[in-house]
C-alpha cells in the first residue's frame, strides 16, 4: 500500500488538536486560582484553529525513528505547538506583521482586543513550559530540563524571538545573504530544529543521531521558509489563508526577493537532496520523515 502522507497528516493533527483541547480546559489545575474565561477564549482561539501541526508531527515522527510513540511524545509536541501558536498571535498584531487573518479567521486581536491578544500568547508562551516539565513527558528529570532549556533557547533571544527583532530591523534595508540565512535560521528555524532533536533525545538517540536528525531540522527549517517566502510571492490569498505579498509591501529581507524564484526552487531542490542523504542511513524506518521533507520543498499552501 503506498504512504498517503495527507492522511497521516491529518490523522496526527487531529491527535494534538484534541490533546491542546485537554491542556486548554476551563478546569484550573493545581496551584493555578482560576483561569479567566476571556483569556482562555482566546488562547483557544489561537490554538485551536486547524492547520497541519508540522512542528508537533516532527517532534512525533523524529521519536517514532528512534522506536518511541506514547503520551509523553505527545505532550512535549504540544509543548512546542503551544510556543508556535503564542508566536503566530504575537506576529499578526498590529505592532508587528499586522495581520487580519490566520488560516482563514480572524487573528485573535481581531477576534478579541490586542490587550486581550498579547495576553493569550504570554499565557500559551507559560503553558507550554509547565507542560514541558510534566512527569509524563519523561521519567527522568534530567531529561525533562534538558528538554526546557532547549526550548527556552530556541524560542528566545538566540532564537526564535532574537530572529523576529532581527526581521524586523530588515525591513527596507539591504540585507547580505549570510544576514538573511542567520535571520531565518532563528526566526524559523530553531524550532523546526528543536522539534527534529526533542523527539530524538526523549527516545534515547545516540548522540550521533541526535547531531544528525538536527542537521536534518536545519535543512527543513531553510526549505521551510523558501517555501513560505516563494507562497508570499505566488499564491493567493484565498489559497494561503492570510494576506499575501506582505513582504514586499513591508520591505521585508528575504532569500527569494535577493535571488529570485528560479534559484530559490534550485535551492529548495538541494535542500531536498541533502535531507534525504541525511536519513538515508534509516531505511524504510525514516519513510514519514522523507515524506514530510518533500511536502515543505513542493508545499503550495
């Protein structure tokens, strides 16, 4: 039977989708007072909204190659989707990309109010770490900081967060490629890369492993934002679910407005090619994986 990757997709996101639903319950838990019904509406809102939950399926898939699938694989994907999420709201308000919409419905400042919106994601941002630090995730607590530690510097100054002010100091500037390559490789892809090396550490990689499926998240975090930036250029509105031609318009440093499309596809092929070579070692074992490498370089939404 041929690999449907669309219908795994699907079939994992509807996974975390009901497992985020679990974590954002009116019920509060232990040692929390109560949790305000307007700030978990909306935190909701910019959680629970579809999409495909590429994140989480790689901290999944990546554990999956290394022979462990369970709940505490789930909850630490969530985790990660929960940091995602907080920066997707965040992004879209009016100070940063000023976006009306996400995945096709309101971003939550429009949903809500910005107060309301800053708040969601500072809440989801917390969240995730709470969740990161559950028993569940991994018996060993060790593991659990080691794990905390990563995500904080993926997702923050040195990280994603750090890319996002770099971004916007980009705007309307001429910008080098190594400027740009770093720029992208904090504002996206740290946490593509740490979604590739927490599933390898919670199933107990070897450590050449781990090195090598994290060169892996590099190398799809790139392909990631070529494609992203390629659909900007591209694709409708209607398509992507969110306004188009953004970049542009905002005077935006990017690979594509540097090189242009031909080479960008170029390079996507190569990142491609680079990434299959890197699981190659797994066999038939990284199918999923080398599936989920190809969708990001031909993605059309």
């Amino acid at each position: 039977m041929t690999f449907d990757l669309k219908q795994h997709l699907a079939a994992q996101a509807s996974r975390i989708e009901a497992a985020l639903d679990q974590l954002l319950q009116e019920n509060a838990l232990e040692e929390e007072t109560a949790r305000p019904p307007r700030l978990l509406s909306a935190m909701r809102h910019g959680a629970l909204n579809g999409g495909k939950r590429l994140r989480p399926v790689l901290v999944i898939e990546t554990a999956r190659l290394f022979a462990r699938d369970d709940d505490g694989i789930l909850q630490a994907a969530c985790a990660l989707e929960l940091i995602h999420c907080y920066s997707l709201i965040h992004d879209d308000l009016p100070a940063m990309d000023d976006d009306d919409l996400r995945r096709g419905q309101p971003t939550v400042h429009k949903a809500f109010d910005e107060a309301t919106a800053i708040l969601a994601g500072d809440a989801l941002l917390t969240l995730a770490f709470d969740v990161i630090g559950g028993e569940t995730v991994h018996d060993d607590p060790t593991v659990r900081l080691r794990l905390s530690r990563e995500l904080s510097r993926a997702s923050g100054i040195g990280g994603m967060a750090g890319g996002q002010m770099l971004d916007l100091e980009s705007e309307h500037r001429e910008r080098t490629e190594t400027e740009i390559r770093l720029l992208q490789s904090m504002k996206t892809g740290a946490l593509l890369r740490y979604a590739c090396r927490a599933g390898a550490i919670l199933a107990g990689a070897p450590a050449e492993d781990v090195e090598r499926i994290s060169r892996f998240g590099e190398i799809i975090g790139l392909a990631f934002q070529l494609a992203d930036d390629l659909l900007d250029v591209e694709a409708s509105s209607e398509v992507m679910g969110k306004a188009t031609g953004k970049d542009a318009e905002a005077g935006k440093a990017t690979l594509v407005g540097l090189w242009g499309a031909p080479k960008t596809h170029d390079e996507l092929k190569r990142l491609r090619a680079e990434s299959e070579a890197l699981l190659s070692p797994y066999g038939e074992r990284a199918e999923t994986l080398t599936a989920l490498a190809n969708y990001i370089v031909n993605r059309s939404n």
